[in-house]
C-alpha cells in the first residue's frame, strides 16, 4: 500500500512527463489554473476548499493529496477536511465516503510529517 506522499511523488512525475510531452499545453492548463486559483471574492482556503470537494467526489487521489497539502498549509484542521468530506459524501455518495476517508488519511500522513 502507498502513502500518501508516495502517491503525491509518482503523480508529480507523472505531470512533469505529460509537460515534457506538450509543453505548451501544460503551459496554458498552468495560466488558466493561477488564474482560478488568485484570490478574489474567495480566498485562497475556500478555493482549495472546493477543490478537495471535488477531487473526493470525483475520486482523484492525486487531487486528494495535492489539495490536502496545500490546505494543511493554509492552516486547516482535521475537523475541516472531515466537514469537506461530508459534502462530497452528499455530492458523491457511497464513492465520497470511501474517498472522504482517503483525504482524512492523507490530513493525517501529512500533519504526522510535520511533528
């Protein structure tokens, strides 16, 4: 079984190897994602908020690690990836709550790390 930071490392190989490949796709998917992602009307943590949201429901575990990272640095608690978790239980049923649970392993392998 990975962790949750070896599943981060081989997704991260993974985006280098499709940057390699069409580069200035990649560059236009990273314009438009700083895009979304600036501050505006939401701040940076209700973004990464909504994202984690989807990346359960959609049941990507890449996503699930990328956006619980950076949550963890944005000063979010284990209550709050729980809460999130719930919503996309709601928006994704009985998947969500396999995937739900996955982001709360990833919450926990990640804040362990920091010790």
């Amino acid at each position: 079984m990975s962790t949750w930071k070896e599943l981060n490392t081989r997704a991260q190989a993974n985006t280098k190897r499709i940057q390699e490949t069409v580069p200035e796709t990649m560059r236009q998917y990273k314009k438009l994602q700083n895009s979304a992602y600036a501050e505006g009307a939401l701040d940076k943590k209700t973004k990464e908020i909504i994202a984690l949201t989807y990346a359960i429901a959609d049941k990507c575990e890449g996503c699930i690690g990328n956006h619980v990272n950076k949550l963890v640095g944005l000063g979010a608690s284990r209550e709050e990836i729980a809460e999130i978790a719930e919503i996309a239980i709601v928006m994704g049923g009985g998947p969500g709550m396999v995937y739900g649970g996955k982001a709360l392993e990833a919450y926990d392998e990640a804040t362990e790390e920091n010790k």
